[in-house]
C-alpha cells in the first residue's frame, strides 16, 4: 500500500492516503470567522431565535457562549479539550481565540482559530417597556373613614418592596416606577398585573381589608379590536386599630386582632372573644378609638360590685363585677370606656 498523494510507503494509511496527507487539510473542529451576538444593553439577555433569553450574564461569558455555542466538532476528535480565550475587547468587538488539542486517528492534534465576536446592542422589549414607565396596575392603599397613617405607610412600602423583590426572579416587570402620596392614601405604580395582585394580596395579608379590582379601557388597537386595559386595585384597610372599640351584631367588641380573613374582638360586656369574617367588614362600625380609654380609681368593692369615680365628673358609679374583673382592689387603678354614657371596664 502506497499514498496516492505523496507515495510514501511507511505511514499509517487513511483509506488511498496516508495519515500526514489526510491530516493536511483536516479540521478538528468548524467554526465561523465572525459571529454577531444582539444582546439587551440594560439586562445583558441575548436575542436567541426571536426570544429574548438569559438576563444578567457578564459580557465575558455571553461572549465564551457564543463561541461554544458556535463551534462543531469532527466526529472523528477524540479526547478533545477546548481553550477558549478573549484577547481584546474593543468596544462592542472581541478578538477571541479558541485552541483544540485532540486526537485523530491516534494522532494528537493542536489546532488553533481566530474568531470575531461583535457584540450588537440594542434594548430588549421588557427594558424598553420599563424605561418608559410602563405598568399594568395601579395600587390604591386606601383606609375606610380615615387616613393613613405613617407608620402604616412604612410597613405597606416594606410589604411591598418584600414582593417585588420576591417576584423579580420570576417577572421581569415585577417594579415599581411610580409612587404617588395623596391625601387619601397612596398609589403605586406596578409594571405588571400579575405582580400588582400579589402586592394587593400581601396588603391585605399585613392590614385586612377589601380588594377590589378596576379595569380602565386605555385603548384599542384598531386592527385587532383589542382593548388595552389598565387595572386599578384598590385596597381599603379597615377604620379600626387593635384595641379599638367597634360595634358589630349589636355587639360591642374591643379588637384584639386583625388579619387577611377574618376580625377577632372581645365583648366588653361578656368578655367572650368573637370572630368577624372581613367579608362582613363594611358591617362594623366603629364606636372609639383605643386612645379614647381613661384610667381611674376603684373607690369600693362588694362581691357584686365594683364603686369606681367618673374620671369626668369625679361622681361615684357602681359597676357589676364581672368575669375577669375579681383581682382588682380599693385603690387600685382601672381602666375604662364610655360608650353611649355608658361606662365599661376594661382590662
Ligand atoms: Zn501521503
Ligand atoms: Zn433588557
């Protein structure tokens, strides 16, 4: 057997030729000159067969996968190693270098290329979309009767920031571009709907209250008849406070606690704790605030009684003694509410 290329008679042979001709023009691996990668300039994701794909990653390494993702090998490399290496970064362009060792026929290989890498930049739909202030949702954090206070104020904007950063790994447009403080409350801007309801529920998780939701028509594209909404989630957080006074049920309850489903008081005449499903919400009225509470002093005490002064008046009141109520002693300081002229201890 002799190479039908250079005649030698002493080479491994490869088919008609010999190793070193069949080696000459082999390439171990295929890979282009130049490659063009379009990537987002403010969130580095890469436009990838009309998706825009894998925010966040260092310029570097979208270059590095560029090239891998560029490269195919010879099925007949064996035990290949690939070096990839930047060179220079020239503006939006990188001078890379990729090194394969590898064998071909037992042969061991060292095969080198230089390749283009020119960044293309341009700014993805979802970057466009929050550079100009976009949003689905407005949140309106509302209080019934009353406004909002500071530090309601304080936990809401925690609350919220809780959220978007929660959601931020799963929506791109889990942000806020807008907060407006008005008198009655507060409005927040977020960039989706699907975010938006979440914020709202984590409201009314911290504060109770009633959600509802506002679609707005902002417009309609013509050519598809399709309306392009905006949702306005108003949240309004109840009147009352804990330890507030409110009447429900003929019922006059102090409460003790508030949260997304449900209101629980105390009755002040039996003592008893109730529940309150929030749905029925707008059904409490609120009677006194828990700084409208005065304090005074036990004058007498009969099995039955309590004789306490009128903080207002300083005229003795008897009192029943009720459940609750047993520990206390002459001289000792109480605790009371007046309610429709009537007074009522509280522990
Ligand atoms: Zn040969
Ligand atoms: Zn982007």
């Amino acid at each position: 057997m002799f190479c039908l290329e250079c005649g030698s008679t002493d080479k491994k042979m490869i088919g008609d030729i010999c190793i070193d001709c069949f080696l000459k023009d082999y390439q171990m691996i295929q890979i282009p000159h130049r490659i063009e990668v379009q990537i987002c300039s403010h969130c580095n994701s890469k436009l990838e067969e009309g998706k825009w794909l894998d925010e966040n990653i260092p310029e570097e390494e979208v270059i590095y996968r560029a090239l891998e993702k560029n490269i195919t090998i010879n099925d007949l490399v064996e035990n290949e190693i690939i070096n990839l290496k930047i060179e220079q970064l020239k503006g939006t362009i990188a001078i890379c270098y990729v090194e394969i060792l590898g064998e071909v026929h037992g042969q061991k290989i060292d095969e080198n290329h230089d390749v283009e890498v020119k960044i293309l930049k341009s700014v993805c739909p979802t970057c466009s979309k929050i550079q100009a202030g976009y949003y689905e949702a407005v949140i309106q954090f509302r209080a019934h009767n009353r406004e909002i206070k500071n530090e309601e104020y304080e936990l809401a904007d925690k609350a919220i920031e809780r959220i978007l950063i929660r959601q931020s790994k799963v929506d791109k447009l889990a942000y806020c571009p807008q907060i407006a403080t008005l008198k009655e409350g507060r409005d927040y801007y977020i960039g989706s709907l699907k975010t938006a309801r979440k914020v709202g529920e984590s409201l009314k998780d911290e504060f109770g209250g009633i959600i509802k939701e506002s679609p707005r028509l902002i417009s309609e594209d013509k050519s598809t008849g399709k309306g392009l909404y905006r949702i306005w989630i108003s949240i309004r957080i109840p009147e009352f406070e804990i330890d507030d006074f409110i009447k429900y049920e003929n019922r006059i309850l102090q409460v003790k606690s508030i949260n997304k489903n449900r209101i629980i008081g105390t009755d002040i005449k039996t003592a008893k704790n109730h529940t309150i499903p929030m749905k029925h919400l707008e059904d409490i009225k609120l009677l006194k605030k828990a700084n409208e509470i005065e304090t005074t002093t036990i004058i007498s005490k009969s099995p039955k009684n309590l004789q306490i002064l009128d903080p207002s008046d300083y005229s003795a009141v008897d009192l029943e003694l009720k459940d609750g109520f047993q520990d206390y002693n002459i001289g000792d300081e109480i605790k009371l509410i007046k309610i429709d002229n009537y007074i009522y201890l509280v522990n």
